[in-house]
C-alpha cells in the first residue's frame, strides 16, 4: 500500500508528513496453473478470478493447480497437499477458541501494538451468562492486569486484549512484536530552545475533548445517500494534494510560545 501524504499540526507547529502501512502483510499461497487438459504445458501463471489462466483460458481441472508463494515476479512452490493437512490440522485444534489468560497490563501492551479490529464478545445463550459476568467482573476490577486472548478462527493465531465497555467485553486486536516492519530512518534534530519553549506552552493548547470535533462527516454523508436512494460510487483520488509544508520557522514559533507563556 502506498503511503498516504498528511500534515501534522501541534500548536504552531506544521509538519509535512506521510502514513505507511507498519505491519509485515501475512503469508499466502496463490493458485498456480501450468497448463490443462488438452492445453501445453507452460510456466506456473497465477489463477485470475473466475478461475482463468492467461495462457489456458478457463480453468476445468482444480486439482491440476499449484500452490506458491509469490516473491518479486517468482513463486515458490510449496507441497499443496501437505499445505492444506497442516492447515485443517491447526483449524481443528485452535477454531473459534478464545483462551484468555490474565498478564501484567504494561509488559504486555509495550510488547505489543494496536491492531485494526475490534469486536463486543457476548454470551451464546442465556446458561453461559453467569460465567460470563464473572469474567466481566475479573477484568473490571483488575486494571492492572491485561487478559489477552488467542484467537484462532482461521490458520493465523492473532492476539487479543479484552476490556470492559457498558459491562460487555470487548475484544480489541494487538499486532505482534514480530508483525511489526523496523521503523524507517528518520534525520533530524530537536532544538532544545524551542522544545523548552513548546513544553513550557503546553497547557495553553489543552482543550477538552469533543467527539463531535472528529465525527466521520464522510460516512455521515454516505448513510444519507444510501438512506436515500441514491447510488454511491466510491474511488480512489489520484490527484490528492501534497502534504502543506510548515512555513513558521523556528524563531518566529518560539516567539509567539514566549507570548503565550507570558499571558
């Protein structure tokens, strides 16, 4: 995915800046064709949706497909059949179980980072809600303490941190230490004057929180539509502006923060 051009701005402060995808994206195995019946034998060609090869046309022989991994313009190939018997096997094992298994809150989200789901867990059926009030009440009373589960609904185990929210738990995804790319090189230099002088201003930036203040106007605007009737076409926009560089220098923001701190 690539980056996204943004501008960061903190008081007087204005930074041109871009946001990345920061996690290692999983391992998959693509469909393979090397050729089908009554077609020559060709070089593996990745399977196009509905099941069409570019060198084949369409595809009547599944079992004949290869499994791979892409890397760059290559593949390698993997033992289709071994691939799917480990994967049945650790879905057996681990499907749809939430073990949840109490550590110290801090050494756990530091090992940890913020992951992209977030989900209400609730009772199956009314038997089950007693117990689940007991963990309700665990969690509720033991902030310290971070009860992680690992959930496995599919081959790849994800990690999950539950909280409670109105009295129901919620599961909120943690991205693994090991998921995590290395952070990119970033130069610079911090000017110790004006760091003194925005930290010494600080206060006179705090504002109370609003939610209404970051309220999703674009979703907003599309429940309206699709409530109305109307069609909705949603695209990519290429020709998105370049992120505003900050045109303060460093002397002028320290002395507008010496007129702040002096009100």
């Amino acid at each position: 995915m690539a980056a996204t051009n943004m501008t960061v701005t903190f008081g007087l402060v204005s930074i041109a800046a871009k946001a990345e995808v920061a996690t290692i994206t999983k391992t998959s195995l693509a469909y393979l064709c090397t050729g089908q019946p009554g077609k020559p034998e060709h070089p593996p060609s990745p399977r196009k949706q509905p099941s069409i090869c570019e060198t084949c046309g369409p595809i009547t022989d599944t079992d004949a497909l290869l499994r791979g991994v892409k890397s760059g313009q290559s593949y390698t190939l993997v033992d289709a059949e071994a691939a799917e018997e480990a994967k049945e096997e650790y879905g057996r094992a681990y499907h749809k179980v939430l073990n949840v298994v109490p550590h110290p809150s801090a050494e756990f989200l530091n090992a940890t980072a913020a992951g992209k789901s977030l989900h209400y867990i609730t009772p199956a059926d009314v038997s089950g809600a007693d117990h689940y009030q007991l963990l309700v009440r665990l969690i509720t009373e033991h902030p310290e303490l971070a009860f992680v589960g690992l959930h496995t609904p599919r081959s790849a185990t994800s990690l999950y941190h539950l909280t409670v929210r109105e009295g129901v738990l919620v599961m909120a995804q943690r991205t693994r230490e090991g998921a995590v790319k290395p952070a990119p090189s970033v130069g610079g230099e911090v000017n110790d004057a004006l760091y003194a002088m925005l930290d010494g201003a600080l206060s006179q930036f705090v504002v109370p929180y609003d939610p209404a203040t970051y309220a999703d106007t674009y979703q907003d605007t599309l429940d309206d539509m699709i409530a109305n009737g109307q069609t909705v076409n949603v695209g990519g926009d290429d020709n998105r502006p370049d992120a505003l560089r900050a045109t303060v220098s460093d002397d002028d923001i320290m002395a507008k923060l010496k007129v702040l701190v002096a009100a």
